[in-house]
C-alpha cells in the first residue's frame, strides 16, 4: 500500500506523511545479544549510520494504545529461534540482518500480541535482527554479509520491548528518535 501524500508548506509540493506508531520487539538474550551490540558499534562507527539496539521486530501497533498493559497480558517463556545465515536487502532498515527461523512459539506471542493491540498482524513475515542502517551499494553489502561468521545457530530472546517511532524510518534521524516505552522480560 503507497504511503499517504500531504501537501508540505513549502509552496505546495507533496511529501511522505509520518506516523507515530507503536512497535513491539524481541530482544536477544546474552551472550547472543552482546555480540550483536557489538557488531551493530563496529558497522556504525565504519559506515556513520544510525546506532540501535538489536531487536526482532514483532509487529506495529497504532499509537494512543497502552504499552504496558498490553505487555502485562502477555505470557510467554523465552523464545529460542534457529539463525538461517546473514542477508541483505534495498530496504533501509534491513541493510544487513540475520535471517531467523520462524518457529511456533515465535508465531504464538505474534497472535497473543495481535489479540492484545489488535492491530491486525498474524505473523512474522521475515523475522530477522539488523546489524546495519545505511545506503550502501550491492556489492559492500554483499561483501560485508559473507565476512559475518556468527559463532551459534540458534539465538534465545528472553524480552519484549514497546518502541514508538515514526513510519516510515528512513534516515539516522528517524532511527535515533526512537523511544522505549515498556519492557517486559519473558520467563519460563
């Protein structure tokens, strides 16, 4: 679906409208986590681009919804996910990711998280955690993607994090306003 066009106050040209929403994340355990921090800092620092917290992206809420209810709601154990290998895409925010398995437990949270927000989201089309925002061309991100040797095969998430920001991200900008808003660790 195209995003909506408003007329900007620049003399009438249209620009992309943004929109607040709510996202709702996975985020690694230790020590899987660490390193992903790790390796988010070390392309960072060598690309100046946006710096984030490694996350898989569950599925976006409209904003004005009460994050930390939702989160209290939920019940679930950690979620233990198989890693597919290091990709690539155009899409700014999947400049370089990790490729997840999805697995039943993941698709289950999507659906109680769904019922919960009501947003309309059943699964996780392309679950994976990003390691790098920026523009780059094909062959730098390619290279980079077959230098990652990730030292496991399967990654735990132990938490879920309520994120709001603005669609769509575009821009470091637009990274770096993002703004945690309730956590929620998942235990056994």
């Amino acid at each position: 679906m195209p995003s909506p066009k408003i007329v900007g106050r620049d003399g009438g040209r249209p620009s992309s409208m943004k929109k607040s929403a709510i996202v709702y994340w996975l985020i690694p355990a230790n020590p899987e986590r660490e390193l992903f921090c790790d390796i988010i800092r070390i392309l960072y620092k060598q690309f100046d681009a946006p710096n984030f917290d490694p996350h898989l992206t569950l599925l976006v809420a409209q904003d004005g919804e009460a994050p930390k209810k939702i989160l209290e709601k939920i019940k679930a154990a950690p979620i233990r996910l198989g890693v597919r290998g290091v990709a690539v895409s155009d899409t700014f925010t999947k400049t370089l990711f990790v490729q997840m398995n999805p697995n039943d437990s993941l698709k289950n949270l999507v659906v109680d998280l769904d019922r919960a927000t009501r947003s309309g989201s059943k699964t996780v089309d392309d679950p994976h955690v990003s390691l790098l925002y920026k523009e780059l061309p094909a062959s730098v991100k390619k290279e980079l993607a077959s230098t990652i040797k990730l030292p496991f095969s399967e990654v735990t998430f132990d938490s879920i994090r309520a994120v709001r920001l603005t669609l769509p991200v575009r821009n470091r900008e637009d990274v770096e306003s993002w703004e945690t808003i309730a956590t929620k660790s998942l235990s056994a």
